[in-house]
DNA sequence: ATATCTTGTAATCCTAACTGAAACAACCTG
DNA sequence: CAGGTTGTTTCAGTTAGGATTACAAGATAT
C-alpha cells in the first residue's frame, strides 16, 4: 500500500496558506479549488493540523494561518499529523504466528528490531525536509 | 495505511524453508500452519517470491526452498517482491492540482525530489538487512 | 494408469480505509 | 439577523487485503 495523499494534500494546503496569506482569506474553498478535492476533504485534514499545534482555524470568519516559524516544521510533523499508523509502526506485523514452531515462537522478536530499524531511516529523512525548503523551491520555480 | 503483512509473512516463510529444509517438506499447508493463515494466501506469495527469483516451489510433488544464498537475498528483495506499489512510489500523490493556481501548478516539482529523498532512506536500510541477519537471530533465540 | 498429494488459480465474501458528496448545526462578524 | 465559514455526521463508491471454497493440473509411488 501507499501512503495516503492526505500527506502531499496537507503540504500543498500549508503552502498555499503562507503564500497567499497577504493576498487572501485562504478558506477550505479557496484550498480545495487550488487542490482539486473536495472541501470536506480539505475541512478533515485542516482539524487534524490544528490538533498538532500546526495551524489556527478561524470559525465563522473562516481562513486558516500557520503558527510556526516555517523552518521548524518538519515533514515528519505534518506526516504523524495527518497520517493515522496504527500504534506508530509502519509494517504490520501478522498477528498470530504459531507460538509451537520455533520460528513463529521466535519471528516477532527477530524483525521488530529490524523494521523499527527503517522505519527510522524514512522517518530521519523525513524529519530533515521542512516547510522552509518547499517556500525555497516554489520562490526558485515562480520566478 | 501500513505495509501490509504480506512482507512480514514472506520472511517468515523463507525463514521457515531455510530453518527446516533438511527435517521437512516445505509445503504451502506446512506454512500456514506456523504462520497462522490461510494456505491460499502462501500459495499467493510463494507465487510472487518465485516470480521474484528468490525461491523455487515444486508442483505435484510439492515443497519449496531458497534458491539463493542467504547473506545475497536482503528485505529490499523480498519487499519489492511481494508489495505492489504502484509505480514504485512510496507516495501517492493527490492526482490533480489546479495549474491555475502558481502552487497547483508548481506542487509536483517541489515535492517530488523530496519525497523520493524519503523512499531511497527506506530503501536503503531495507538493503542493508539480509536473510542471512534474520537465521543468525533465530539460531541465538533458539539456543 | 490410477490414487494421492500438492500447487496454481479463479470466484466469493467480508472488512477496513480512502475519497466524494450532501446536509446541517454551530460560529463569527458586519 | 443575514451571510459566509467551519465542524461534523452520514451515505455511497472504490480499492486493497485477507479468508474461504472449489477445482483443474502437475508429479510421484505403487
């Protein structure tokens, strides 16, 4: 399986918030029309940053803002933000191995280092990619 | 959305080959019993596996085994094995941003680099890990 | 060749997750 | 209070994973 969109999704929203904070109220309206999904879509995963400390909604006024120095908000943020791992793993383990087998006895202690193992190596990179180095590129790209 | 335990499950087996090839025959009802699931679902992977190049599965008579050696077959291997990700992109990204919009437009090719930074981190360590590691353990847990 | 065990594969069913969509109460401001 | 917006629920469609049943096809022993 694939990860979700709902991770690229939520990076273009928190991109379109600082680059159009000046210009616009940025709605869910205004963020499904840029991302072409449905709003509700976009009013999901906007409670799910907020819950993370990431951004502020405005009720009955509308628009949302980030309310954090750009730099310091990593990939790895918006993806536990968004992204719901059951009981933080990424590999999901069979659950019943046959505990009268002496590899089935011993085959979840045997992985679990391991693939604790890479999930710290995706979760390392993505903690090295912030928010800032997307502004970055797309200032490099519009110009 | 987890790996599924299809990876899991597909290391387990050859553990299980590799473990008993000389006392047993390796059949996919032999599997099933010390993984806990349906033979169906072995016979599927064993399926994949052997398209693979990892291992050999003998009809009519029946059994399967490693056809390589242990230390040259690492979990990138067996991953890409039996995972169908679609275009080997760990990512999926949401289909169609608006090219209207200078984010919409420029999404892409911001975050395409980045997130492919995130896949080869995992890539990588799944390469550094062997079968050969995993029969190591099993033979320190058992004794 | 026939009986027997096994693999390969198709067909069904069930469940969970993701996405799209409609609807509406709650909220805020002018 | 009117109008726009968010928060949330609900339903439906799609896809993927896994369990299960069924059976044709292959290989071996006798």
């Amino acid at each position: 399986m694939q990860i979700s969109s709902r991770f690229t999704i939520a990076v273009h929203m928190m991109t379109c918030m600082e680059m159009f904070k000046e210009e616009y109220k940025v709605t869910s309206d205004f963020l499904a029309s840029s991302i072409n999904v449905n709003p509700v879509i976009i009013r999901r995963i906007l409670a799910q940053l907020r819950d993370a400390g990431l951004i502020e909604v405005k009720r009955g006024t509308g628009g949302a803002a980030v309310i954090k120095p750009l730099n310091e908000i990593t990939f790895l943020d918006v993806y536990r933000a968004v992204e719901c791992i059951e009981d933080n793993t990424l590999f999901h383990f069979h659950e019943n191995p046959n505990s009268d087998c002496p590899v089935g006895r011993n085959i979840h202690n045997i992985l679990d280092d391991k693939l604790q193992r890479v999930q710290e190596a995706m979760e390392r990179e993505l903690k090295s990619i912030t928010l800032a180095d997307v502004m970055k590129d797309l200032e490099k790209y519009i110009r």
